[in-house]
C-alpha cells in the first residue's frame, strides 16, 4: 500500500515541479493537496463505515474551542483529516530530503497516476451524494 502512494507521491512531485507558477514552493504545493486528498480518503472511509453500520458515531472529532460552532467544526475537521497526514507525509516524504530518493526509485513516464487519484478520490467521496440527489 505504501508503494501505492510513494508512487502518487512521486507523480505529484513531477507535476508541481515543472509547473511554471509553483517553481520554488513546489512543496508546499505538493504536501498540502496529497495531505487533502488522504483526509478525504478517510472521511469517505468514515462515513461509508456510518453509513453501513446499525450503529452511530462520529465521523468528526468534537471539539469546543469557540462559542462559534462554524469554527469549532472547521478546526475539528482540519486536525482530524488533515493535520495527522500532514505530519504522516511530511515525516515520510520530504524529512531529509527523502523526496530524492522516491524520484530516483519511482521514475513516472506519463504522471498520470496523480490525476487519476486526484478523480477516484474526489469521485467516490461525491458519488453517494450525487446518487441520492437523483434519486
């Protein structure tokens, strides 16, 4: 599984990088869309678990920073989706210059893999959602 996405990783990285527009903060550009995308991953995880199970929970971590709850939520959703693979892909991918060596290992010749993750991710957490509008 992890070579799954140490080769997304390395699509990623190829396409930020020769893109004119993020040249020098291509990690910054990198790191917070993969870590975006995986959040999602889990959310969609967590709620198809919600969704088939007789038993309710969660899916966010509830937290009361603020008596405001719209801030309360987003700051809930962002340390359990994406703060956690932030630092995951973070400690994996560019601690020490690792990103390197993943480029070197995982040569892309067409770097379609991240689009196509990039559209399976946001195309089965938006599925559900489309089918029940429908019907």
């Amino acid at each position: 599984m992890l070579t799954f996405y140490y080769r997304i990783w390395a699509d990623a990285i190829m396409v930020t990088r020769s893109s004119k527009t993020e040249g020098k903060n291509w990690k910054i550009f990198t790191i917070i869309p993969i870590s975006a995308l995986m959040g999602i991953n889990l959310a969609t995880i967590l709620l198809w678990m919600r969704a088939l199970s007789d038993r309710e929970f969660a899916v966010i971590l509830p937290l009361e920073v603020t008596h405001v709850v719209p801030i309360n939520i987003f700051i809930s959703i962002i340390l359990t989706f994406f703060t956690p693979f932030l630092i995951l892909n973070y400690l994996l991918i560019f601690y020490a210059d690792r990103y390197n060596m993943l480029l070197k290992t995982y040569r892309a010749p067409h770097r379609r893999r991240y689009f196509w993750y990039i559209g399976l991710t946001l195309g089965i957490f938006v599925a559900p959602y489309v089918l029940k509008w429908i019907f």
